[in-house]
C-alpha cells in the first residue's frame, strides 16, 4: 500500500508515518510545508528508508487549481501536485496537514483560512483529477471477513508489495482520509453526552471555523464529484514530538525550567486526551476498513480539567525527579547532586511498572556536549512542582468542554484506545526527559514557550 500523507512531519503526522511503515508495512510519501510546527527532525530515523518519500510542499500556495496549485521544490526544479500524483501513484491520501493552535489563531487567522481552507481545496482538486485518471477496476484480495461485513474495505491487491513497479490503484480502491477535531462542534456543558458523528457544527475560534470549512469541503467533493473521502474528528492529542506550545509539553518543559506554569481562567475547561499512537492507529483502521462517505469520532475516554491534567503532570515530575541517585531522598535534590543524575532517576522511575517499549526513538546524542537540561534544571521545591502553577487570563472565546462518543468506530471497526491517562503521561514525561535536544532546537528559535492568543 502506497500512502500520500500530509503534514507526516508534525505532530501526529509524524507518529503516523512511523507507524504505517513500521508497523503496517506500507509505503509513504510525506508531502509537508515544514511550518515551525513541521519537524524534519521527528522522522530523522527514516532517512534511507526506501518505504520513505519526502516532499516540501506548500499545499496553499499558489492559491489556484491546475497545473500549478501546489508548488514544492525539487531536483528537476518546481513540481505539482499533480506531478506528484502521477509519479508516486498513492492507493491513498492521508491529509492531516493544518494550522492547528487555537492562540495562534487568535492573533493571526490568516495563515489558518489558507492553509486548512484553500490547503485542502487545491488537495482535494489534485485528488480528484488523479483519482479520475485511474482505471475503475476493483480489489482482488479482499477477505472473506471483510466481504460478509456491510464495509467497502480498502485492502489492495498490491497491499503487501509496496515498492513494487507493478503498483496499480483503481478507482475503487483509491481512499481519501480527511483528518479533523472535535472543536468543529464547539462547547458542552459538563453533564452533556460526548459528540457524536451526527453532533451539529458550531466552532467557537478561527482555528475550529477553519476546519469546519475543510470538512465541508471534503464531504461536498464526495457528494458532488463522487470522490471516496472518509472523515475523522479527533479529540485532544498528547504524546512524543508534539511542538512546545501545547499543554502538555509546555508543564513538562516549565517544570524542568522552574518557570510558573500558566493555566487559563480557573482551570475548569475540560477535554477529552488521545494518546497519539492510539489515534495512529484509529486512522488506519478508518482508511483500511471505513465505509466511504462516513465520519468517524476518535475519542480517548480520558476526560480531564486542565487543573487536574496539570497537577497530574506536575505530580509525574516530582515522583520523578525529586528521586536521588540512590533513590534514598524524599524532597529536594540534596547539595550535590546534580541535575545530570536527577533526569537519570527520573527516567528509570518513569520506566519502572509501565511497559514502553512502544515509545519513539530518542532523539539525545550519543557524543558531544549534554543538552542545556543539564544545565538549567531546577530541582523540585519541597511542596511539588503544583507550587509554580499560575492562573493566567483566561483565552477569548474558550470552550468549556469536549468530550467525543467513539462508539461508532468501536462498534464498526472494532477500535479502542489502549492507553489510559496514567500510562500514556507516563509515556509522554518519559520521551520530554530523553530528547531534551529535540525540544531545545525548537527553544532556541524564536518560540520560548511565550503565552500567544492575548489578541
């Protein structure tokens, strides 16, 4: 199986990609802008990988259709997508590449309209006219299982042969997988059922407005054209190499720092947390056995505040680090130890009772100077990192709950998460503590973990 993914070098993309190719054996081509959230570093271990394609692409840019929508960089000069369609030939498109911080925005909504909007309008412009191409054909290998299901399954005849030069989807098995949030829905209220599939729109921030629109336009291109789109709704992810500006990463990374923790209003808004290998993995069960023309919620079960989701982490960190090397200290490092053989403690506690042999690779270095953690670490204060929590201006427009019903691709595809809060943050802090050089490229740009969305 050949797949076109876009925006396969953020966050979830990312993880994605490692997962179709080392797990699914798949074939990728990864199509990014490399935005400051596009990191080609998270995949740096696939370089050399003949299942690995890399393309730079500005999805947006031109703002037109045809020939020239879509122009990337390459050996032989300025490519299309429809260039890349006809030379790669996907049996699949996975599009998840989108501006997607809620502050950010807030203070430029711009960037938002023409990378999630007009991104995907020249997306799935370029699809439709490959998908035209094809030959109408069918699908040969598909399971006895999969014929007595009511799905119209994707498994290609090719499906186990990659890289073979034979390779030849059809327009029946060709699949376009849009990938969205559960904020096109806007807020509940704290007693109210998690959405559904069927839930009305009613996004709240330019962000949620902007993916709305997109998935609009994906429906309308399957129901006008003909196009096979399958459409998710996600809720909030958490997991390795998800940029610093989000939640998550930024506790880690201000508790590391000793630097105050900011919590928006009071605390109270809640959301629901998806592991990012366990969305990962909802993705490809939707592309591979989906029916087309259907939306599929992909939910965590993990309702949090943010209060208690940060005071989690916080508790995380000091059960963690607050471990001397002998593991005989209950507080504060002592006067000489150093920060060096608190993080060493703290990853050999995070490890302790959790199987993670699941988590990506680290990204540390195994010779030259250590990364500034070892410089900058602020050992925790005796009452817990939860003393550098610090209630911030709340932000314009917050919603005060998502929650997502995930019954639907439970009861169909037969997908569940399999991580919980308390194994996929352990997870998570454990990855931040062993790729601090990872996190410290990006600081050392021109995000530092600033409050953004103020406008």
């Amino acid at each position: 199986m050949k797949i076109l993914v876009t925006g396969g070098s953020g966050f979830i993309g990312s993880n994605l990609v490692r997962l179709l190719i080392e797990e699914k054996g798949a074939s990728v081509i990864n199509l990014d802008k490399l935005t400051y959230a596009g990191n080609s570093e998270s995949l740096a271990d696939l370089e050399g990988n003949p299942n690995y394609t890399f393309e730079q692409m500005d999805l947006a840019s031109p703002a037109a259709v045809g020939e020239k929508v879509g122009k990337c960089k390459g050996e032989n000069g300025q490519k299309s997508l429809s260039d890349l369609f006809q030379r790669h030939q996907p049996d699949a498109v996975m599009h998840l590449a989108a501006e997607s911080h809620v502050d950010r925005s807030i203070d430029g909504p711009g960037e938002f309209i023409q990378t999630n909007i007009v991104g995907t309008f020249n997306l799935l412009q370029a699809s439709l006219a490959y998908w035209r191409s094809l030959p109408a054909g069918g699908t040969s290998s598909v399971s006895s299982a999969a014929e007595s299901s009511d799905l119209n399954t994707f498994i290609p005849s090719h499906a186990s042969n990659a890289g073979s030069s034979s390779h030849q989807p059809t327009q029946k098995s060709f699949r376009f997988l849009h990938v969205s949030t559960d904020e096109v829905y806007g807020s509940l209220t704290p007693d109210a059922p998690g959405f559904s599939e069927t839930h009305a729109y009613d996004p709240h921030s330019p962000y949620s407005a902007s993916k709305a629109a997109s998935d609009h336009l994906a429906r309308a291109w399957a129901d006008t054209y003909g196009l096979p789109v399958l459409v998710t709704n996600c809720s909030n992810n958490y997991g390795p190499y998800q940029f610093p500006e989000k939640l998550i990463p930024v506790v880690i990374l201000k508790c590391l720092r000793g630097e105050p923790i900011p919590v928006y209003g009071k605390g109270e808004n809640i959301r629901d947390w998806l592991y990012v290998k366990d969305h990962a993995e909802a993705l490809y069960a939707v592309l591979s056995k989906g029916r087309v023309g259907e939306t599929y919620n992909i939910g965590g079960n993990n309702e949090r505040t943010n209060l208690e989701l940060v005071r989690t982490l916080c508790q995380l960190m000091d059960d963690a680090v607050r471990q001397n090397v002998d593991g005989k200290h209950e507080g504060v490092c002592p006067e000489g130890t150093t920060a060096r053989g608190a993080l060493g403690a703290a990853k050999e506690q995070l490890t302790q009772g959790d199987p993670i042999s699941d988590i990506p690779p680290s990204h540390a270095s195994k010779a030259g100077p250590p990364p500034s953690d070892l410089n900058t670490f602020k050992p925790s204060h005796p009452l817990g990192y939860e003393r550098l929590i610090t209630f911030v201006t709340d932000r314009p427009g917050h919603d005060l709950r998502y929650a997502i019903d995930s019954s639907k691709i439970r009861d169909e595809l037969g997908w569940q998460p399999k991580e919980d809060c308390a194994s996929g943050l352990r997870k998570t802090v454990k990855w931040y503590l062993d790729n601090r050089e990872w996190t410290d490229r990006i600081l050392s740009g021109d995000y530092k973990l600033d409050r953004l969305g103020n406008s």
